[in-house]
C-alpha cells in the first residue's frame, strides 16, 4: 500500500513537472521565434523556412531601426511616459490609498464607493475626449499623464496593504508629534516597499504598453510613443520611414524581420525589469490582496 502511494506521488510529480515544461516552452517559444525571425535572412523569412535556428544571420532589420529617426524618437518619447506616469501614479495611488485605510476618516465609506463607482460607470470616449479637449490638454503629453494618474484596482490593492499595518506604529508616531503626512513618508511607505513595487510594475507595464490615448489625443508624430510606431509598421504595414535608408525593393523583403525586431526592442525593457521587482510583486500581491 505504502508503495503504491509513492508511484502515485512520483507519477503526478512527473505529469506536473512535463506539463509545466509544455507551458514553458508554449510561453516562450513566440518570444524566441521573434528573436530567431529578426536575425534572419530576409529571403528565408519570407520562404517560411526559419522554425528553431536562425538561417543566413543578419542584423539589418536592428541597424534599419536604430537609424531610424522617428523609432528613436518615440523611444525617448516611450522612456519619459512611462517614468513621469510612473512617479504620477505612485504618488496620486498613495495619497488616495492612505487616506481610505484610516478608520478614523470621516465619510470613508461614501468616499470609498465614489472611486470604485468609477470601475463600473465610465463616461465613455467622446465625453472623455471632450473634457481632455475643455482642459487644453489635447496634443499636449498631459493628455497622456493626467488621465491615467490613478488606476483604482491598483489603489485599492494599496489600501488594502496599507490597512495591514499595525494601528501601534500610527499610535506610537502620533505620540512622538508625527502628523498624517509626516507617518506616510517615514512609517507607512517605508514598510509598503512590496506593494510599491507592484505597483511601479503594474504602471509601468501599462505605460510602456500603452498606445490607444496617444493614438486618441496625440496629433503631433514628435509626441508619439513607441506603441504607436510599432502598431503603424506590425498592423498597418506603414514603413514609409525606412525607405530614406533601404531601398524599397530590400525593404519589402525584410518587412518581417523589421517587424519583429521592432517588437522584440519594444518589449525588452520589460523583460530586463521584471527579474529585478519579481520577488516584490510577488510578495506585494500576495499580502495587499488578503485582509489580515
């Protein structure tokens, strides 16, 4: 009997371990498709004939991007987005957060309930445009800021980590003279570095992602992002802004690779910067998403 529940134990450990494998390679494979593809021979992509190992290697597709103006351009333009609406969120997230984890609020409650009535009743596109539009915000990168300076999921995962703080360190900083503001920059965030790092991930992420307001708000091309350029030349087959480097006929050939080096340099950021807060957001989505 007791042998027969260790060939079980071990049967399941193994039907895990090589269904993970599948999902490890189902996941990863498309991301190393892309690589392979982008270093490709133009010709061999287009015959169908790269799978698993790059054909003929070739970094043209990477030398036509980094000489082209308006990809390095919306890169900068990418990089300041999703650093200023970063800091924005964190800032405007906490000072929402905070507040509504204090019991002692007054009308905490009805409070409550008009920000997370925003999750479920949006205005809708055009009066949203209309109001961005009143505000003079419109072709200005405050349309891009402003507008997505408080994600409420996210503040309400922040409250909720922030309500886990035990009530004796506010008791005992109040006792020393602390005011709110005084306990929220030195007890409170300090103690929040787990949440804040998913936060600054969850943010990040969806900055760096981020294309429909700018495609909505943006008429000036200097002010685009990255997602932008990258949705013009993947969806739209837009590569007019190569050809002043690549002849057209070269250029036609190589279209896939430099779609997907283009992809494959929007997204490594993320990968590099997801290792380095993994452990945080982890910890930080655990413990923010259940009330001790």
């Amino acid at each position: 009997m007791h042998g027969r529940i260790l060939d079980s134990g071990r049967i399941f450990d193994i039907c895990n371990v090589l269904f993970m494998l599948v999902l490890i390679v189902i996941t990863l494979y498309p991301l190393y498709y892309m690589g392979i593809v982008s270093i490709s021979a133009g010709d061999a992509v287009n015959r169908g004939e790269v799978y698993f190992f790059p054909k003929g290697l070739n970094l043209q597709a990477y030398e036509v991007i980094m000489a082209d103006a308006s990809i390095l351009r919306s890169y900068a333009n990418t990089l300041f987005y999703t650093t200023a609406g970063v800091i924005i969120n964190l800032i405007m997230t906490a000072l929402c957060a905070y507040p509504l984890s204090r019991g002692h609020l007054f009308g905490r409650a009805l409070l409550s309930l008009f920000v997370i009535f925003t999750m479920f009743f949006d205005s809708g596109l055009i009066p949203r445009y209309m109001v961005i539009h009143s505000l003079g915000m419109v072709n200005t990168v405050w349309a891009i800021l402003i507008p997505t300076a408080i994600n409420v999921f996210n503040m309400i995962l922040m409250r909720t980590f922030f309500e886990n703080i035990p009530d004796s360190l506010h008791e005992s900083a109040t006792v020393d003279g602390a005011g709110e503001f005084r306990i929220l920059l030195q007890v409170v965030l300090p103690l929040s570095m787990p949440v804040m790092a998913t936060m600054f991930l969850f943010y990040a992420v969806g900055h760096w992602n981020s294309f429909f307001p700018a495609l909505i708000y943006l008429n000036e091309k200097s002010l685009y992002p990255l997602q932008i350029i990258l949705r013009n030349i993947v969806i739209a087959g837009d590569m007019a802004s190569q050809t002043t480097s690549t002849g057209a006929e070269e250029l036609a050939v190589m279209s896939l690779n430099i779609k997907y080096a283009t992809v494959y340099v929007a997204i490594l950021p993320v990968l590099f910067l997801y290792p380095f807060v993994q452990k945080y957001f982890v910890q930080g989505a655990m413990i923010g998403s259940v009330k001790g």
